[in-house]
C-alpha cells in the first residue's frame, strides 16, 4: 500500500493502473501516434517530391538567370531573390523598432489591469488571427492607394511589416517576461529610471528571445505570398528592385507564377525555387535555435 | 509587467522618488505608448480599408442580393454579385481541412502530451511544427502537382485538374500543428492530481487521457478547432493555386471551385479598373471574410482566457 502511493503518473502501469482492456490501449496508443506520424511522412513526401522533381533545376542558373516565360529551361529567378531581400529588408525596418518598443510598452510600462491594456492585449491576438489576404486589401487601400506609394518595394514592406507586427510583439513580450524581477528591482534600488533599467538591463538580458522570435517572424513574412498579390508583385518583372519606389516580384510569387504555366518545365522550375526558398527558411529556422541553445541563460 | 514598476516612474507616493524631473523619460513613455498604439491602428485602417469601398458597393448591389442570391458572375457584360457560390467554395473546403485536421491535431497533442517520453517529444514536437512554417504557395503546388496527379487522380478518375479535395486535403494537414500546439497547450495545462486521482481510481492511461485529461482541457481544446478553421476559412493561396477559379454552386469535392479568398487574390492580381464595380466587389467580399473570421478568433480567444482563469 504505502510502496505504491509515490509512484508517478508515468509509472503507474506498475500497480496502480487498472488493467482494462490492454488491447484497447495498445492499439489507442498507436492510433494516436500514426495521427502524428501522418502530419510528419506528408512532410517527408513534400521536401522529397520538391527535391527530386526540382533537382535538374538547382544550378547557379537558378539565382543567375532573370525570369523568363519563352525559356523556361534557361529562366532563373534572380528577380525574385533580389526582390524577397529588399521587401524583407523594408519588412524588418518598419516591423522591429515598432514591434520591439510596442512589446516594451505593454510588458514594463502599461498597467496590466487597466482596460485599455487588455483591450490592446485581445486586439493584438486577433490580428495574429486575421487572414493574410485581409492584409493585402488594407495594404492595397491604404499604402497603394490612400498614400499613394503604388505596387512598389516599401508598400510589401510597410504591409508585411503590419503582418508580422503581432508576432514579434507576443515574442518580444515573453521574452521580457522571462527576464527575472530582481534584475529590475536592483537596477531600480540603485536610483535607475524605469527607462535606464529597461534600455540597460532587462532589454539586454531579453536580446536572445528577441532574437529568435524575430527570426521566426521576418520567416514568415519571406513565404508569404496572398497580400503581395493584391500589391503588383505579380506583374512578369525581369529586373533586380532599385529601390524602394521601384517595381519588384518576390520568391512566393515567382514560384506561384510559374505553377499557372501548363509546361512541365516551369513546374520543374517552381520545384527548384521551392527548395531555394525552404533552405533560406530552414537556415533561418536553424539559426533561430541555435540563438535559444546557445544564449539560454540560467537565473 | 507589475503596478509596482509603472508607479514608482510615476512616482506615485515613493518616498524615495527623484526629485529632479525627467522630462525624457515622459517622451519615452510617450514613444513606448505610440508604438504599442499602432496595433491599434492597424485593426482601424483593415475596418477602414474594408468598410468604405464596400458601403460604395453596397449602394450598387443590395446587402440582400449579394448574400442571398447564387450567381457570382462579375466579369461578364452583366455582372451578377450573389455570394453564395464563393461560401459554398470556402465551407466544402474548409470541412474537408477540418474532417482531417481535428482528429489528426487531437491524435498528436493528446499523444504528445500525454504518452510521448520527454526525449521523443524534444524531436517530434518541433518536427510537426516545421509543417507550420512552410509556405502555403509550396503546400498549394504540392496539392495540385502531386496529390492531385499522384494521389486522387488513380482513385478518382474523373477528378478535375483543379478540385476541392486536393486543396481541402492538403489544408488539414497545414492546420494541424495550429490545432495540436493549442490543444497541447491546453492539456499541458490540466493539473496533474487529476490524472493521479483517475489512476488511484483504477483507469488506464487511455481512459485518463480521454475521461479526463481531454474534458478538463476541452474549452482550450474547442479554441483550437476554432482558430483552425478560422485559418482554413482565410487561407488563400492552397485554394488559388489547386482548387481553380471557378465559381461553383457545388457540394462535389472532385471539382474546382472558388473560395472568397480566391476570388480576392485573382480578382486584385488582375487588371481592375480603380472605382469600378469589380474593384468594390474585392473589398466587399473582403469585408465577409474578416467579420466571420473575425468572430471565430473572439470565441477562440474567450475560450482561452477560460481555461487559463480554471487552472491558473
């Protein structure tokens, strides 16, 4: 009796579990398990038909060559590349400081129990939550339009920074979260100002969780594909970006673009930009986790 | 973070306040605030950018015509602007996703929270989760080129190039790392004396996870499903890339159909004249999708906030 009682949950199967019906829950067991399995093989097959299906087309042509509809067997998507870097480079400009400062607000300076914070609190869980393509539509109004700034480079990345703005807030957040209370209180003690102890010390401590959830964010906004294609990134662009008022096309839409082509050759061509796009995100993934691995500070 | 920080920079009745005042750590306060405004902000400019082009729709076409008649024709010489068609799209696809994203999310976060081992956990969790950050124009040629040719077509060899099924079916798989990370979360959340308490009564694991742990985490569990669908409603480019432009008042998944998000997406790529009719039509149909998605991220985040208030 007394030998049984402190054995954990994970052991119990020992004593203290009933026997049922063991072979109802072996098999439940592994009905659950090929529930996961099925997500993680459908991933298996994915990265393997892409690579295969787009091995003849991973050659420097891919990244040295233009876009072109005539050639496909000797298009590349240069365009495209360069213009991913200049929208995301545009994406991080508006979207970090925004996301950083508006993520310091909320975890250091707004009272918790106030209304207007919890308001901004659910109204930042629902704009993770709307659909990209709403995005899209307000960029395609507002910046486009209203602004005026047309389908160039800084209107993908003034609404793409928008998209990803929820995202790098709740990161920025836990990530301030995680720093311990002593820290703030010492620096406070020592006739710091809210301001100093934040800028000096718990920002400072928080850079490895910021810096992850950055990556996962600015990741994001690189694959996405609906908003841009109400922002002109889909008109047939042949020409690196010269700037921020310039035309541009970006990785997704190329690859979108060239799936519409009814010539196997562009789908072999959408294959390998397909794997050029994931390595660049599985990169940035890696780095992310390297970041937490490394920096994972114990308090 | 704490009352106790924002009043001492307040100052507040802190003996130990400065006596000097600190007109820039105002400004910053200022600045802070200003950035955590924009958020604000942005929900304002979509309501904005959504609601005016659609009021001018509206004028046009009566709010009854659009939601309630079945033909959605705006590129021929006489439109017709009846929206059913396009939610009918979106709801045949959106059931498909869900028909497979609930049991296989459910499977895996009940697998993963309640019998993995924690070494296996540490590769399958982030493995599943790698799912979630492959973009969707990649999961959408996937659907037409490869479950469509390779997978649905020897089964159904009647199927259309482009057809609900292939997009629905590669959209369930998409939204499970949605539904199981959530449905985790909330599992993870029920206190372990729970289960003790099942297993001192005799239950088997199974019988812990399913009587127990399952309906102690259901309103996290319901929030789950409910952001999952509301991603499938508002995913576009699986939809745009495998299940064709077509509008089609069909229950047939075997056939192509097109959903409100596919209809913006094409209808913005294209050539429309600023002003026109058509170009209202994309901000009107637009203003549907955020309003019933809208309403399925307040129940999902309600239902969170649920669960968080029982065990916290």
């Amino acid at each position: 009796m007394t030998a049984t009682l402190d054995i954990a949950p994970d052991s119990a199967p020992v004593d203290l579990q009933g026997k049922g019906q063991p072979l109802v829950d072996k098999t439940f067991r592994w009905i659950l398990f090929l529930c996961l399995a099925v997500g993680i093989i459908f991933l298996a097959v994915l990265l393997t038909y892409v690579t295969i299906k787009g091995w003849p087309r991973l050659t420097p042509t891919l990244w040295e060559n233009m876009p072109s509809l005539r050639r496909p067997e000797r298009a590349g998507a240069q365009s495209a590349i360069t213009g991913t870097l200049w929208v995301i480079g545009f994406t991080a400009l508006f979207a970090l400081p925004v996301g950083f400062l508006g993520a310091v607000y909320m975890e250091e300076y707004a009272n918790p129990a106030s209304r207007f914070t919890r308001f901004v609190e659910i109204n930042i869980q629902n704009l993770a939550a709307v659909p990209s393509i709403v995005y899209g539509i307000l960029g395609l109004a507002i910046f486009a339009r209203a602004l005026a700034l047309g389908q160039t480079v800084i209107t993908a990345g003034l609404t793409l920074a928008l998209l990803v703005l929820p995202v790098i807030i709740v990161s920025t957040r836990e990530a301030l979260r995680a720093v311990p209370q002593n820290i703030r209180h010492g620096s406070l003690a020592l006739g710091a100002t809210l301001w100093q102890t934040t800028w000096r010390q718990t920002m400072p401590a928080a850079v490895p969780g910021m810096a992850t959830g950055t990556i996962l964010a600015l990741s994001r906004a690189i694959g996405e594909a609906a908003p841009l294609l109400l922002l002109g990134a889909v008109t047939f662009i042949s020409f690196n970006p010269t700037g921020p008022f310039s035309a541009y096309t970006t990785l997704p839409i190329q690859i979108f673009n060239w799936t519409k082509e009814s010539r196997e050759e562009f789908q072999i061509l959408a294959s390998a930009t397909i794997v050029l796009l994931l390595v660049i995100l599985l990169a940035m993934n890696a780095v992310a986790i390297l970041i937490r691995n490394r920096t994972q500070k114990r308090w | 973070m704490s009352t106790a920080l924002a009043e001492s920079a307040a100052g507040g009745l802190n003996p130990l306040r400065q006596t000097r005042p600190r007109h820039g750590e105002k400004v910053i306060r200022v600045i802070l605030f200003a950035a955590a405004a924009v958020s604000i902000l942005t929900t304002f400019g979509i309501v904005i950018s959504v609601l005016i082009p659609s009021l001018e729709f509206f004028a046009e076409i009566p709010v009854t015509e659009f939601l309630f008649t079945t033909t959605w024709t705006p590129l021929f010489a006489n439109p017709q602007y009846g929206v059913l068609p396009l939610i009918m799209g979106t709801l045949v696809i959106t059931f498909i996703a869900v028909l497979i994203a609930i049991p296989l999310g459910l499977g895996s976060a009940i697998y993963l929270s309640e019998y993995a081992k924690p070494r296996a956990r540490k590769v399958l969790k982030p493995t599943l989760e790698v799912l979630a950050g492959i973009p969707t124009v990649v999961f959408g040629f996937f659907a037409l080129d490869f479950i469509t040719e390779f997978v649905l077509k020897p089964i159904f060899p009647g199927i259309q190039v482009f057809n609900a099924l292939s997009a629905g079916i590669v959209m369930g798989i998409m939204i499970i790392p949605t539904i199981a990370s959530l449905s985790e979360d909330a599992m993870a959340a029920v206190p372990g004396g729970l289960r003790d308490g099942a297993y001192a009564l005799g239950a088997t694991k199974r019988q812990t996870a399913l009587r127990v742990v399952v309906p102690a985490a259901l309103s996290g569990i319901v929030a789950a499903f409910v952001l999952g669908i509301s991603r499938a409603i508002g995913e576009t480019m699986i939809v745009t890339v495998a299940a064709g432009l077509q509008p089609n008042m069909t229950l047939n998944p075997l056939e192509g159909m097109q959903t409100m998000t596919s209809y913006i997406a094409a209808a913005g790529a294209g050539d429309v004249a600023t002003g026109s009719i058509e170009y209202k039509s994309i901000f009107a149909v637009g203003l549907l999708l955020f309003v019933i998605t809208f309403f399925m991220n307040m129940i999902s985040i309600r239902l969170v906030r649920k669960y968080r208030q029982a065990y916290q």
